[in-house]
C-alpha cells in the first residue's frame, strides 16, 4: 500500500493514553501508516504496541532523549511524503480529519498545516481552525500535538534543533520554514481531541519554555532587532511567572537562556529581516489570507 501520510506519535510511560492515540490513527479513512517512537519507556509500552497493534511500527530507545529528538527520528523514519504529528495523549475526534487536513497541501506554498484541536480537560474551545472556508488562512506557528508537514521540505530545513530538547521547537522551525517561502496553513477538519495528562512536568515546561524563548531569538532574530526582542522576552517571561504563581522556574529558565547562548554561539543563523516581521505580523494579527501576502520565495 502507498501511504499518504505517516502518524508519528512519540511516547514514554502513558501507555493507556498511547492505545486511545493509536486506536483513532488506524481509524483513518486516509491511507496511512503509524510510526511510534518510545522514548525509553519503563511501563511495557513496546510490549503492548508489539502485542496488540501488530500493523503499526515501533522504534525504542534503551533512554529518553526526549521529544524534540525523537520527532526528528520520525521524519527519518517516516516512509510517506507528508508526517501528521499527535501526542502520546492525543486522538483524532472523528475518521476524516487526515483526509481533509491533507487538502491545504494542494497548494504549493504551504509547508505545514495547523490542524484543529481541542484541550478536552480546559473546555472546548476549539484551536488552529480558519476563521473562514473562503480562502487559505496562514498562521506564524503550529502545535506539536495536532500538525502535518512536508518530510521533504522538513528534513531539508533541518528539523528540530536538539537542543532545545522540550518546548518551542516548534515555532523555531516554522520561521525557517516562512524564511525559505513557505507558510503554515490552516485547515477546516474535525479536531483532534487533547487529553492533556496530568502527568505532565509543569516546571519543567516553564524552564524550558523561557529558556528556549531566549535561545529562539539567539538563533533567528537578525541584529538590528536582537536586543529590543530579547528584552521584551524576559520581561514578558517574568511578567508569566508573576501571573501564574510560578516566578522562581520562570527566572531559572530565562537564566538558563542566556547561559546557553554562549554554547551556541556559532548557531546563530537569523533570518531576513523582511521574515522576522511577517512572523511577528502573524503572531500579533493571524491567521491572515495567504493571499494578501507575497510568498517570500518569490522574492528572494
């Protein structure tokens, strides 16, 4: 069988979660295949995947190197042109929401889509959905749990930075991705359902959140821009931390960030200029019509 997509789902120890995950990916009426990285699971998940999910493919990992990592073996791994992205606490809602996500990438210019979805356990307010059928809508940034990108154009840019290893790795490659033409795009398909576990580390979310915030500006903004975003960046990372109650991992992080930005120093690769305000033109407006925008490609 010829897949059109790859379902990539990195796990570690829900393996209760990861069945549900699993069960709404096979459910697809889209031709796929379903590709899971265990990232050095403890509580018999290659077992159970192995035992009972007999179609799906599983890759192990003896220690956890966490998502970012792992997401980037998934696109190595992955046999099909485009990878659809869920979390281990993750489900698709209904059988069509692959099929009708795929449809934005009949249009050359988007690399990546933005699939709906809700967190179950906050409501349902439903997320990355087009304010209108008319038109592609494009947006700065998509979630990890509930995206497809092009494999292709994804191994290309070269995927995740590792180092970032959890949170925000997401809207560091979608500016390299508007920086080499291509746009995030939204879709109309039934969203995929967040469970959202409350295993879940919150500190060490907000760590890596204000730290990898630091090191996103480090790697992409250009020079001219630089010191006024990473002021902006720490004061709004404190002000979050002061909001939520949760000062102290906050300011860690922020200090982590610039720790680390003398390890990588000869990282820095900032995009133009003319990319860094239409990223931040989305994010402080979008989604907006593709439409109303010149595709960067076409002018370089």
């Amino acid at each position: 069988m010829q897949f059109v997509a790859t379902v990539v789902i990195t796990t570690k120890d829900r393996q209760a979660d990861l069945k549900v995950a699993i069960s709404s990916a096979l459910g697809q009426t889209a031709p796929i295949e379903v590709l899971v990285l265990d990232d050095g699971s403890s509580d018999g998940t290659w077992d159970m995947v192995r035992r009972e999910f007999p179609a799906v493919r599983i890759e192990r990992s003896d220690r956890s190197l966490g998502y970012v990592v792992q997401r980037n073996r998934g696109a190595l791994l992955a046999s099909a042109p485009i990878i659809v992205s869920i979390d281990d606490d993750a489900a698709f809602s209904t059988a069509t929401t692959i099929e009708a996500a795929l449809k934005a990438f009949r249009n050359p210019h988007i690399g990546a889509v933005a699939i709906p979805y809700v967190d179950i356990r906050r409501g349902y307010t439903i997320k990355q959905a087009p304010p209108s059928c008319i038109g592609q809508y494009v947006v700065n940034s998509y979630v990890g749990t509930a995206h497809a990108v092009r494999r292709d154009l994804f191994l290309r840019l070269g995927g995740y930075r590792g180092f970032l290893f959890h949170q925000g790795e997401e809207s560091d490659f979608c500016i390299r991705l508007l920086d080499a033409g291509y746009f995030v795009g939204l879709v109309k398909a039934d969203p995929i359902y967040h469970f959202e576990s409350p295993n879940r580390n919150v500190e060490r979310m907000d760590v890596f959140g204000r730290r990898n915030d630091v090191l996103f500006a480090w790697y992409n903004v250009p020079l001219v821009d630089l010191p006024l975003h990473l002021l902006g960046t720490t004061m709004k990372g404190v002000w979050f931390g002061l909001w939520q109650g949760r000062l102290t991992p906050m300011l860690r992080g922020i200090w982590q960030g610039y720790r680390d930005i003398g390890r990588q120093l000869t990282k820095r690769q900032p995009v133009r200029r003319d990319t860094y305000r239409l990223s931040r033109k989305l994010k402080k407006r979008g989604p907006l019509l593709e439409k109303e925008l010149v595709p960067l490609s076409r002018i370089q």
